[in-house]
C-alpha cells in the first residue's frame, strides 16, 4: 500500500468507502471518542470542515474505544452523539481498532508513514490526527493536545499544493 486510497473504511452507517474516493482532496483523519477531556475537539473539527470543505478538505473521524473506554457506545449511539452534540456534519466512520493486532490497515499504514514521538508506532489516545496531502500521502502527525484549530495554516498550505 502506498497511498491513503489504497484503502478502504466503512461508514457509521456500515456503507463500505474505498479512499480513492477522496483523490485529489486533503484528509485530516482523527480517532475519535465520545467521553475523552479532547471531545469538545469535534466542535473545531466540524469548524475546519465547514470552512474548508469546498476547497477540497475531507474530514474522517474514526472512532475508538482503546483509551480507557471513552467510547463504549454502538455506531448507532455515536454517530448520534457527535450529531447532537457537535454538529457533525463530516463522514464519520465505523468504530475500530488503532493500535495493536486488531488495528485496521488504515491505521497501521498511517503510524508507520508517521511515526510519533521517538518513533513510536502506537496512537497514544483518542484524537491524533493526521494531515493527508492530495496525492494521498501523509503530511503530518499531531498529537490529541494540537487543536484543530492550530492546524489551519497546515491545511491551508497543503490545500494550495
């Protein structure tokens, strides 16, 4: 696998999404979780998807329970969730596994093209990020404590590339 659209992901709603869906977009894609001290992050998320959407950024948000049980409920409640909460308006995907035996391809091709600190492979916690240019590479890791907001100029730049 070389590129972000060699795989594919499956919507909260169980529709199976090939990436190569997103060609020619940016991606910013976050594991997420309903009750994590980072969640009010889906507000600056859905800002960045509001103001950048039609410049060709895709926000995906991948949830996931691995982090001391932070997001325990079905796709069902969490898709309801991040809607009522939040405001939600960008994709967001089935529950899964980001780290260990059971992590999705998605994600083990993702920490291995962007390893974080020390090299380390493994997702630390809920809400890490990382910025996918159009050719479908990953540009940048950031850590759950990095704002949405904080990464605008980022997506800005790899908007115009």
């Amino acid at each position: 696998m070389t590129s972000v659209y060699d795989f594919e992901a499956r919507q909260i709603d169980g529709t199976e999404v090939p990436l190569s869906r997103y060609k020619g977009k940016v991606l910013l894609i976050v594991n997420t979780a309903s009750k994590c001290g980072f969640t009010p992050q889906f507000e600056g998320l859905e800002a960045l998807h509001k103001k950048y959407a039609g410049q060709g950024l895709a926000v995906l948000g991948f949830p996931s329970n691995q982090f001391a049980n932070q997001d325990p409920g079905t796709n069902e409640e969490i898709g309801a969730f991040c809607v009522q909460n939040y405001g939600v308006s960008f994709p967001m995907m089935e529950k899964i596994e980001v780290n260990g035996s059971g992590a999705t391809p998605l994600y083990k091709w993702l920490t291995k093209e962007a390893p974080g600190l020390l090299g380390s492979t493994a997702i630390k916690w809920n809400f890490t990020k990382f910025l996918v240019g159009k050719d479908g590479r990953v540009l940048k890791r950031y850590a759950p404590v990095d704002t949405p907001a904080s990464m605008a100029r980022d997506i800005e730049a790899a908007l115009a590339a």
